[in-house]
C-alpha cells in the first residue's frame, strides 16, 4: 500500500512552520555491550560443547594406565532470521511535498525501525533467560538456570539459588559463584565477571555498586571491596530493551558464550514502478542471536 497524498495533508500545504516526530535520537547497538559479532555464510551455524577428561587418577606401581574418553556433549544451533520492512510512494506525493524529500525523510524511519528490530532481538536473550521450552539453549535448559546439565559431571548453577535483587551482597555473591564453574567433566574453570548489564531502572544502583570508594548503604568505614580489587574490569552498560526492572546480569569471559551471528548486512533498495509511477524502498538484513556456552553469564530475575 503507497504512501499517497491524502495521508500527507499539511506537508502539502503552504505556511507549515515544522515538521517533527523522525528527529528523536535512538539507542545504538546495545547488542555489542552483549554479544560477541561473528559472521557467518550459511542458513545456520552450530556450535558443539566437547568434553575433556576428568581428574588424572594415582597410578599404582606395576599397574596399567587408566584411559579415559572424551566426547560431545551439546549442540547450539543459531538460525538466522530475515528482518525486512519497505514502504512505497505515489508518484503524486511526491511531486507535491512541499517542504522535504520525503523519500530522505521516510528512508531514516525505515533505518530506525531496523534498528530499533535488533535491539529488541537481542535483548530478547536476556528477556527470557529464566525461560525455558521454546528458549531453551543447547543443553536444555534456560540460559540463567540452577541445573544446567553437564555430559559427566554435576550440574552447575549460573543463577543465585534464591533469586536476589542487585546489592552489594547478591553481586558479590555472583562473583564468587561463577568463580566456582566447572567444565563438563566437573572439573573447576577459572572465568571471572568482566561487565554487568542493567536495565535503566538499576542503573543508580550500579552506579554506586561499581564507583563507590566505600561500601554502599553501610555505616562502616570500609572499602568498596568490588571496586578496589578490580573484579569487574569493564563496569556495567544499560540496556534500555530489558523489560524486568529487577533482572541484572554478569557478562564472563567465558570463550564461545552469548553470540550474534550476521549472515547479512543490512541493505537498502529501491525501484520505480512504470505503470504506477510509486516508488518502492525497502531495508533487507539477516542475523541472529543465541548463545553457545551458558558459562557466559550469570543472572539475576531479583527477587
């Protein structure tokens, strides 16, 4: 359906003083706080956890070695979506605008309506982290879950057992838990925090959590113990797409954790048809977002 001249009423008349509603500035890619960015040439990509070996046993003297055997564990598959939108002028409309290309115009509110798509998309992995069903991950389970299953070892926890609000306390808490991760075999890993992702509602929170020189709401005259060893090394970003005002996380340097892979670069085309005359635009792109190792995170619902 074309964009015509009765939907345009006062762009088409004299002694309109402004026109406004496209100038607003948007949020801009608060994915990248989040996701490593991979490229990728195929409909899909697949990742797959592989197990090592457990704990070397003691070799009693004359006795024969102990084998021992790896294997796959899981598999993450990133499908990736088409994301597109288009509009359409007449030929009139055109013509008669007064005051602005409006193909200019409407061209920057296709831009920010593709934006604003992948910024929701990608949020969406944290929106629904205490999900599980059709948001499940590889393993099974939710990305933030109390029982993520491991191929020989015990399950391990990216989540506090009792769900906590963001204080000095839960924080701290977390850091110690995703210092106490294991691999598939059981064995302990050495991951640490290096950024913390907010909704705008936490944001003062983190604020004082991360900048404070002494401890927050205390009385007590000691270091902000988070702050001066150094424990998140990257601060925290808002992202302003999280829905759950109470919901906090902690970003790891886990390798192969939450990934956005970009099949297709957004791109934009547009053509004239001869017997209309209305001319067509349209932004095209292909991505997706998901995670491979749940390792990568560690979250909070609050409580």
């Amino acid at each position: 359906m074309a964009i015509t001249r009765s939907q345009l009423v006062k762009e088409l008349e004299p002694g309109l003083n402004a026109l406004f509603g496209l100038e607003y500035k948007r949020y801009e890619n608060e994915h990248e706080e989040i996701f490593s960015i991979e490229s990728s040439d195929r409909a899909f990509e697949e990742e797959v956890m592989l197990t090592g070996f457990g704990s070397a046993p003691v070799k009693t003297e004359g006795a024969g070695v102990a084998y021992d055997t790896a294997l796959e564990s899981f598999t993450a598959r990133y499908t990736h979506e088409t994301i597109a939108m288009a509009f359409a002028l007449t030929e009139e409309a055109v013509e008669d605008n007064l005051y602005d290309r409006l193909s200019a115009r409407y061209t920057k509110a296709l831009a920010r309506s593709m934006a604003n798509t992948k910024q929701v998309k990608g949020a969406s992995v944290l929106n629904n982290a205490f999900t599980g069903g059709s948001y499940a991950g590889g393993d099974g389970v939710a990305l933030c879950s109390t029982a993520h299953p491991t191929a020989l070892g015990p399950d391990f926890s990216n989540r506090p057992a009792v769900a906590a609000d963001l204080n000095e306390t839960s924080l701290e808490q977390g850091i110690i838990d995703i210092a106490a991760f294991t691999d598939e075999r059981g064995l302990k890993v050495a991951l640490t925090a290096r950024k913390m992702i907010v909704p705008k509602e936490l944001q003062f929170t983190a604020e004082r959590l991360m900048k404070s020189t002494l401890r927050t709401a205390s009385a007590d005259n000691d270091i902000n113990a988070i702050k001066s060893m150094g424990l998140i090394p990257e601060g925290y970003a808002v992202n302003h797409f999280l829905t759950d005002i109470n919901a906090w996380f902690l970003i790891t340097d886990a390798p192969n954790g939450l990934k956005m892979f970009q099949r297709s670069p957004i791109r934009t085309a547009f053509e004239g048809d001869f017997d209309t005359g209305n001319v067509r635009y349209k932004a095209r792109e292909r991505y997706s977002f998901g995670w491979s190792d749940p390792r990568g995170i560690y979250g909070s619902p609050g409580a």
